[in-house]
C-alpha cells in the first residue's frame, strides 16, 4: 500500500513538471476593437492591430478571415519568436457610405487558437447632407 502511494505521488510530481516544460505560443492584443469614429468617404481605411507573443514557442498566424470584401486583412508573413511583436493590418473600403461593424478572425498556433477582432466607426459623405439636416434647414428658413 505504501508503495502505491509513492508511487502515485512520485508520478503527480513528474506530471506537474512535465506541464511546466510545455512550449505554447500566446497571442495577446493591444486591443481587440479599433473605433474609426466618424470618417469621411474616400479617407484613409487602413488600421493596425498590435500584438504580441507572450508564449515560450514561436506564433504561427496560418489564416486572417472578414465577415466580407469590404475589409481586407493581412497577416504577417514569418512567426512571432517569444516576446516579439506582429501586427495585423486592415484595410476598409471607405468609399462605401454606412456605419462599420465587422469582425476579423485570426486563427494561429496559439493556446486561444481563434480570437475574433472587431473595428467599428461611421462612413459619411460629407457632400450629402442627411435628411435630418434638410428638415433643419427647411425649419430655419420658415
């Protein structure tokens, strides 16, 4: 019996320093929402998500994905060595006119494989005026 229970303890000590040696690569955003706020069409679309490796292993970045055309991600080329940092650049086409809200998934080697960024914000042309102005407008002229 006595020998059992050392050798029970003596394999939970061996598990748990096995566990500690474990190479896992962590991904870790500065941010996970970048706020275009309110922009006029045609402005610049291309905003950059900040990282880092905070793992023990090098990061791998095997695919960027958008909910649509309208934005196009891109992903580092080469891995991430521990403590490094990357960055995930995105561009949108600001020529459309609408509120902004899409998701870029990043799928990597990480211990979160997938990890979901979001950029929001305002398309406006500054040449329309909206209906709500017009109403101004016609309110003041009265």
């Amino acid at each position: 019996m006595k020998n059992l229970i050392v050798i029970l303890f003596v394999g939970l000590i061996g598990l748990g320093a096995f566990a500690q040696d474990k190479k896992v690569a962590k991904i870790e955003f500065k941010t996970d929402v970048i706020d275009y706020g309110t922009i006029e069409k045609g402005a610049d679309g291309v905003r950059t998500f900040e990282f880092t490796n905070t793992g023990n292993a090098p990061l791998i970045i095997s695919n960027v994905k958008s909910t649509c055309g309208c934005t196009v991600p891109k992903k580092p080329k080469g891995p991430i060595m521990p403590g490094e940092s990357g960055e995930i650049e995105v561009k949108y086409d600001t020529n459309r006119v609408n509120p902004i809200r899409k998701t870029i998934t990043v799928i990597s080697n990480a211990e979160t494989p997938t990890v979901a960024l979001k950029i929001k914000g305002l398309v406006v042309d500054p040449n329309k005026t909206s209906v709500l102005e017009k109403k101004e407008k016609s309110m003041i002229e009265q």
